[in-house]
C-alpha cells in the first residue's frame, strides 16, 4: 500500500515551492489536507497530458482500502502462463 505524509495547508503554504519541485522533478504525489485527511493531490503533469493519471491519483487515495479486508482470491499457483 502507498503511504505518504499529509501536509497541512498552512505548512504547504511555506513550502510551496519545494513541494511543487518534489511532484515536478521527482514525480512524487503529494497530499494536502486537514486534521491528517488528505483533501487534494498534487501530481505531475506531463507535457503531453491534460488530466491527472489515474493510476497515481487512485494509489494515494483511499479508493480500494477495502480489499485490504478481502480475502486473497488467487494464489501463483493459479497462474497458467507466465507472461513476465
């Protein structure tokens, strides 16, 4: 699962621009929130791309922190061809 820290608004406030250098040059995401909830992301944009990848935005949210209580369906021994 993806963890990262949470930052204030306040304290995104004061780093600002090193925050914005993080997501451009390192391609981190980074979250900003309130009382530890994270409200917004802040995600690289690719010059080629007008929205946000998906994949990204869904791995730093908590969009399917449900299946952490599913039971694991599939095992490797299930695999009949390996394709990797």
């Amino acid at each position: 699962m993806v963890t990262m820290k949470i930052y204030s608004i306040t304290e995104a406030r004061k780093l600002l621009g090193e925050l914005v250098n993080r997501v451009k040059y390192s391609k981190e995401t980074i979250a900003l929130g309130k009382h530890g909830k994270a409200d917004v992301f802040l995600i690289a944009c690719h010059a080629e791309q007008d929205v946000p990848p998906l994949t990204e935005v869904n791995a730093a949210s908590d969009s399917f922190r449900f299946l952490e209580k599913e039971p694991d369906l599939y095992s490797i021994d299930d695999l009949h061809e390996r394709y990797v």
